[in-house]
C-alpha cells in the first residue's frame, strides 16, 4: 500500500494542470494548488499516507456527511420528510429544482439539503451549542480532539454566501424552517470550515468502510443499515452533478469539497482521505479524482469490479 501511494502522490505532483482553486471562497482563493496528500485507512486499523497528509485543509462538504450522520442520529428517518435521496444532476448550489418540488431538497449533500440538514438537527437550539455538537462527533469518529473550526473560512464563506442565503430563505418561504434562517447559515457556514488533513478524513471515515463500527476504537457509530445506506448516498449524490462521472471512473462512494478534499469509502476494505485544492468544472478536485482513480484500479477496490 505504501508504494502504491507513494507512486500516486508523485505521479499527481508531476501533472502540470492542477485544476482551479475556488474563488467563490476568498479565504479558500489564497490556498496553494501546488499540493497533494493521500491517507488510506485500512478496516485492520493500518493507516498509510504520502504527499502532505498532515497539511490541514477546508473540508467543506465532506462535512455534509457527518451532519447527515448526526441528523439520522438523532431523527432517524424522519429526516426523509425534508430532503430527498436522490441525485440532483444539477450543480451543488442549484436553486432550479427547489421551486418544482416545493422547497424539498433533493438530497442531503446539495447546499439546499445540507441547509435543511443544519436546521434539523439545531432543534432550537443555538449555532454555537450545534457546533459543538458536530465538532465533538467529527473528533470522536477521527479520533483525533484538535479538529477545530477555521474562523477566517468561517467568516468568508458568511460575507460572500449570497447563493446560499437565497437558498436557504427559498425554502424558507415554503414554511419548512424550524430556525430562524441567519442561525440554521451560520451552523452551515461553520461546519463547512472545519480544518482537517487527510489522514483525519480518512479515519473518520472507517465507521462507514466497516459497517457503522470504527475497527479501531471499536466503537459502534451506526448500525450496519445506516452505514449501507449513507454509503450509498455518498455513492449517487456525493459529487452532485458529477456522481456518476465519479462512480464510473473511482467505483467508490465518495463526498468531495470546494476545498479540494474527497473521502472515499471502500466497503469492508478501507477509507480513503486525498486532498488537491484544484478543482474540475464541477468543483470537485480534479487530482483528487485521479488518484482514487488509479488507486482503486490498482487494488481492484472499485465496488463494481476489477479491470
Ligand atoms: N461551503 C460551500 C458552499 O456552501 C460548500 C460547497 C462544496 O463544498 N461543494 O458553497
């Protein structure tokens, strides 16, 4: 495992076209594209990485899965009463699709639904006591207490969240809204500017690589069924309009971000963290998708088969 991703982070490292870093973000504008980094966790509790798996990046919506996580936690499958599990085939922060299906999100990785997720799990209560609430658990599955929210993104997704603002006071006017809309973007807001590097991903991702139970803690997290099935939306919706560019290259359920990042979950066998600030047309990192590419091809991990 070792060599393989030793040769995967120098082959993505030598690809001059790294992709364009988001703009949209400020904060995230300023980051380096020139970097890449690669963690796998294996379900035997090995972990290997390459590259610059200790350099912390935004995660942005690779967040959406540990707030999905927590939202079944605590409603169970209530949840489906506001958002949908379908994929979108449109771009991450669409409005389109809201209007025809009155202000019910598609599915819970698009902004609208990951929007609909924070103010689910608020439950009235105050951004900062939620945050603490997704910190203390996205730790907890990581193992690792130093995970910690990055102000500055934090503040810069706030002051230049337009899209999202019309997103959320769109669903908003259809009366779905259990908190006030400024508090339900501040939690979103937040929890997409979650710093982690890519050996924290992908420990946090072993609970849903062994059938909701982190093989090193021992932990149960979820049980087996909600492991299957957030698999399987990290699967059809986890790269929004490109999911199923994503399935047919990788094979693996995945969650990108807009800071580069993708956690990738290989069933029974492994979780997977890989990290490149440069991103395709649809936003999700362009070598990051490369080196799960040919990393599932070279251990025939893709769900769908060996080539
Ligand atoms: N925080 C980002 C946004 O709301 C998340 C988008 C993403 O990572 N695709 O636009």
């Amino acid at each position: 495992m070792q060599s393989i991703i030793d040769e995967i982070a120098r082959d993505m490292m030598a690809i001059e076209n790294k992709g364009e870093v988001a703009s949209y973000i400020p904060q995230l504008a300023k980051v380096d594209p020139n970097q890449f980094a690669i963690s796998v966790a294996l379900t035997n509790g090995e972990v290997y990485q390459a590259g610059c798996a200790d350099t912390l990046f935004s995660i942005q919506s690779i967040s959406k899965v540990f707030t999905l996580t927590l939202a079944l936690g605590k409603l169970g499958d209530n949840i489906w009463h506001r958002v949908g599990r379908e994929p979108s085939g449109d771009p991450f922060n669409s409005i389109v699709q809201l209007e025809h299906e009155h202000g019910k999100p598609r599915n819970p990785f698009i902004n609208a639904g990951a929007i609909t997720i924070a103010d689910l799990i608020m439950q009235g209560h105050a951004p900062k006591e939620v945050l603490a609430e997704i910190l203390h658990f996205i730790r907890y599955v990581a193992d690792d207490d130093s995970i910690a929210i990055d102000e500055k993104v934090a503040h810069s997704e706030l002051k230049t969240g337009a899209r999202n603002a019309s997103l959320a006071h769109f669903m908003a006017s259809f009366g779905h809204f259990e908190n006030p809309v400024e508090k339900v973007l501040g939690t979103y807001f937040h929890h997409c500017s979650i710093a982690m590097n890519t050996t924290n991903l992908a420990k946090a991702g072993l609970f849903l690589a062994n059938n909701g139970v982190n093989p090193v803690t021992g932990y149960t997290v979820v049980s087996a069924q909600r492991a299957k099935r957030i698999n399987a939306l990290m699967l059809m919706c986890g790269h929004y309009d490109g999911s199923g560019e994503f399935a047919f290259r990788v094979g693996l359920p995945g969650k990108s971000g807009v800071g580069g990042g993708i956690l990738a979950v290989a069933p029974g066998k492994a979780s997977i963290g890989v990290w490149s600030p440069g991103l395709d047309k649809i936003g999700n990192s362009k070598l990051g998708t490369m080196a799960l590419e040919l990393l599932a091809n070279k251990t025939g991990w893709s769900i769908f088969g060996k080539e």
